[in-house]
C-alpha cells in the first residue's frame, strides 16, 4: 500500500472502524514506515490533547436546581404555545373569511351570469310553450333556409342548421306532448333529415345543466338573438 | 403529571450529558444551560415522536447537537473564552500549572472552534463523548462513512492548529 493510501485510512485505523482486510494491510504498512508510524502518533497526540481539555464543571447547586428551573420553563411554554396558538386561530381566521369574501363574489358574479342564461332558456321554453308548431317552425326554419339556399357544396353546415332546426322544434313537441321524433326536414340537396336527429339531441341534452350540447346550445342561443329570430317572436306574438 | 415525573427522573439522569454537550460545542456555560433545557423541553414536547429506533440517549443527544449547531450558525460562530464565576476548573495544585493548563485549554478550544460545525460536532462526539461512529451517524442523521470522513478531514485541521504543541 502507498503511503498516500495509508494516510486516508489513518484516521480510520486509529478509531478501529476499518475492515478488517484494510486494518491488516495499513498495520503491515506501518511495521515497515516510519513517516506514516510518525504520522499515526502525532495524531494519537492530538486526539490525547484534546480529551486533556478541562471540563469546566458547574457547581452543585446548579444541578440541584436544574429540574426545578426547567419545570417553570415547561409551565411557561406550555401557556405560552396556547396563547400562541389562539392567535395563530385568530390570524388563520381572518385570512380565511378574506379568501372566503373573494370566493363568493365570485360565485355570486358566475351564478348571476348563468341566471341570466338561465333566464334566456326559460324565456325561450317559455315561448315555445305558448306558441304552435307552425309558428315557431315558421320563424326558427328562417335562418335555417336561408343557410341551406347558399349550402349545395356545404352539407356539413346544411345538416347543422337542420339539426339546430329540429332540435327547437322537438323541444316544442315535447312541450306539447307530441314524440319530437315524428318530423323530418330535407334539405337542399333532398336528404331527408328525420326528428330523430333533434330527437338524439334532446336525450343527451340537459337544457337546466348546459351540459352536453352547450356548443349546440350557445348556436341556438344567438339563433335566439339574432335579428331574424326576435323579428320573427315578435310577428308570432301579434299573430298570437 | 405522571408523564412529568417520569420526565423528570430522565432529566436527572441525563443532564450532566447534554449540557456538557452544549458547552463543549459553545464554550459558555449561559448557553449551554439555555440550550440543554431546550433540548430537554423539545423532548418534552416530541416525546411522542421518539419511535425507539435508536436508544432514548441516542434520540436526545439528536436534538440537543440539532440545537447547538442551529445556535451557533445564528450566533456566527462567535468564540467566547470566559471563565464565568459559578464554574470551577477541577484541581490543579500548581499556579504556574494552572497558568499553563488555562493557556493549553484555550490554544486546544481554539482549535476546536476554527472547525467547521459538522467536524466540530463529529470530534465532540466521537474524540470527547468517545461514542461510536454508528452511534454517532444514528445521532447526526448521516452515514458511517460520513462520520468517518468528517473526523479525518478534522484531525488533519487540528494536526495542522496543534503541531506546535505536540
């Protein structure tokens, strides 16, 4: 083993922590060189030196008394913590409320803008409550047609605007008491779209929740705020 | 306050220990008697924690090295040499001894002190507590071999603070 090996192992070797496989190697090291025997009893010096420092005894009352001042000391935490605590329950308190404020206004801004949703729908069942078939259909197919007289090589938004067509007609079928699925459309280019397609969307669809079909439903929605359709309540109402 | 009289007897027993490890760590009996009865309240406190591990002197000495390190971190390691007037150094019949024996003392604390804390808490330990370097990694939350590592690194310091003693 070299001796700067053994130097790393020294400290090892002197507090007999080694294994015992490198306890033999530096002891047969050791046998044969003095710089590292030197090195081994300048630190068995230094380590003797060090437990040669006073100890720098407290008198003996102090230890009688050590348990009696520790005592208090517990006594006076233990009340301490507790008023510490309380304080904390104050502060955590007030925070909370603060965050809570902020949590209900905003809850009461979000359920004041699906009230007015809500209110939308509800105006809207309401109307399609009132009025027949033929009125609504008159005034709902408006837009529908006018998308479909432009849409021979768009089928795709030819089926939607049936499809948002039939699906406000079948919620006034059911309105009245009639299976939305008895109704059909054709389109421009003469498919025959039957009520089942509104008929499917109602199944799936919650009007309350604006769960499923909330796309379908914000379609209707500016269908219901579109100028054509508030032209058309408004004639189906003098109608009326 | 059962549970404070079987505190109390472990108190009794353990004290001497774990102010002694305070004080050899700081060098001022003020702190190492404030810093022991932190550790002792600490205990007190987290008695529920102790999981049996390791032996309850183990888990002691684990909170009182914890805060006497944290302490000294704080204080930057300030070095105080103070003889305080309730302390009595044990008996040295000759002055000139005693003159001698005071200025070794300071040159060995001095040493000790211009450690590094985790060396500094490893010699404590191992060199003056004489404890094993399992116990002592069980007690500084570190591996054996760091334990061994540490103490090599601060006998190559002293060697080099002390040479002129020895």
């Amino acid at each position: 083993m070299e001796c700067e090996k053994v130097n790393r192992f020294l400290s090892g070797y002197l507090d007999n922590s080694l294994k015992v496989t490198y306890r033999n190697a530096i002891k047969e090291h050791l046998a044969k060189c003095h710089k590292c025997m030197d090195e081994l009893n300048t630190m068995t010096k230094i380590d003797n030196l060090l437990k040669l420092k006073v100890r720098e005894k407290p008198s003996k009352e102090y230890w009688e008394n050590y348990w009696q001042k520790l005592e208090s000391r517990l006594d006076r935490t233990a009340t301490l913590r507790l008023s510490g605590v309380q304080s904390s329950f104050n502060r955590f308190i007030s925070k909370f409320a603060f965050a809570l404020n902020g949590i209900l206004i905003a809850l009461l801004i979000f359920l004041s803008g699906l009230l007015h949703i809500r209110t939308q729908q509800m105006e809207w069942l309401q109307y399609v409550h009132e009025k027949t078939i033929e009125q609504i259909s008159t005034y709902l197919l408006y837009p529908a047609t006018r998308a479909t007289t432009n849409v021979k090589t768009n089928a795709l938004r030819d089926c939607k605007a049936i499809s948002r067509t039939l699906v406000s007609l079948g919620i006034a079928k059911q309105s009245q008491g009639l299976n939305p699925g008895n109704f059909s459309e054709r389109n421009s280019t003469g498919t025959e779209i039957h009520g089942f397609h509104g008929a499917q969307f109602l199944d799936k669809y919650d009007m309350l929740t604006y769960n499923y079909h909330s796309k379908f439903w914000s379609e209707i929605s500016s269908d219901v705020a579109s100028e054509e359709f508030k032209n058309g309540v408004k004639n189906a109402k003098k109608e009326g | 306050m059962g549970d404070r009289d079987a505190f109390g007897e472990l108190v009794q027993k353990y004290k001497q220990q774990i102010y002694f490890v305070a004080y050899r760590m700081t060098n001022n009996h003020t702190d190492a008697d404030d810093l022991s009865q932190e550790a002792f309240i600490k205990a007190y406190e987290s008695i529920c924690n102790f999981q049996e591990k390791s032996s309850f002197f183990t888990w002691l000495y684990r909170i009182i090295m914890n805060i006497t390190i944290n302490h000294l971190k704080k204080m930057g390691r300030r070095q105080i040499f103070t003889l305080d007037e309730n302390i009595s150094i044990e008996d040295i019949s000759n002055p000139e001894k005693i003159a001698e024996s005071r200025q070794l003392n300071e040159e060995i604390t001095k040493a000790i002190n211009s450690l590094p804390l985790k060396q500094k808490a490893v010699v404590e330990l191992a060199l003056l507590e004489g404890l094993p370097h399992r116990e002592i990694a069980q007690i500084l939350g570190c591996r054996e071999k760091t334990v061994s590592w540490r103490l090599f690194q601060a006998r190559n310091k002293l060697k080099e603070k002390l040479r002129f003693v020895v």
